[in-house]
C-alpha cells in the first residue's frame, strides 16, 4: 500500500511540474506575431518563446502581462507568464505597435 501510494504522489509531482513548464512558441516575423493568438490554462504557470526572425530587434512589451523585453535580430527570448486568472492579457512589439500584436488567452 505504502508503494502505491509513494508511486502516486510522485506520479502528481511529476505532471505538476511539467504543467509548471509548459511554453507556447511565438514567431515575429515582418514584424508580426505568428501566432497572434495564443490559449494557456487559467492559473498554471506557462512560458511565452519568442522567436525573432526579424534584421531588427523588437521589444515585447505587454502591460497586462508586467513583462518587457528587447529580443535582439535572430534571437529567442523565454518571457515568464502567469499563473494568469481567466481572461485575455494583450502583448506587442513597442518598436512596431501597429503591426506586432498579439494576446494571451486563458481559460
């Protein structure tokens, strides 16, 4: 009994930790967001990778999500996210706000 239950709460630590590290790729490509639109789970801790295949730097800025970050020309950058409340977090490239948009939804 005591080994069923050892493998049991070691098997939940495990997937606890896992879904503590889950990451959503994000490309900025022609100064755009691919995808623009990325679903999380609610209250679980998640990464954002972005991925900037642009000749420029951009910075991901998102005042919903408190995160800025300057992503160097060729360069990926993991952004830190949540655990987010059930809701939609908007985030863009300050350098070229008219086109790099994009927004985290969770559920």
């Amino acid at each position: 009994m005591h080994n069923f239950l050892l493998v049991l709460v070691i098997s939940l630590l495990a997937q606890c930790v896992s879904a503590e590290r889950e990451e959503y790729r994000v490309v900025l490509k022609n100064h755009m967001f691919k995808p623009s639109k990325i679903q999380v789970p609610a209250n679980s801790l998640g990464f954002l990778v972005v991925e900037n295949k642009d000749a420029s730097a951009e910075e991901f800025q998102s005042n919903d999500l408190h995160r800025e970050k300057i992503i160097a020309a060729g360069k990926t950058e993991k952004i830190k996210i949540g655990p987010l409340k059930a809701g939609s977090y908007h985030f863009m490239g300050a350098f070229n706000p008219d086109t790099a948009q994009g927004v985290v939804i969770a559920k």
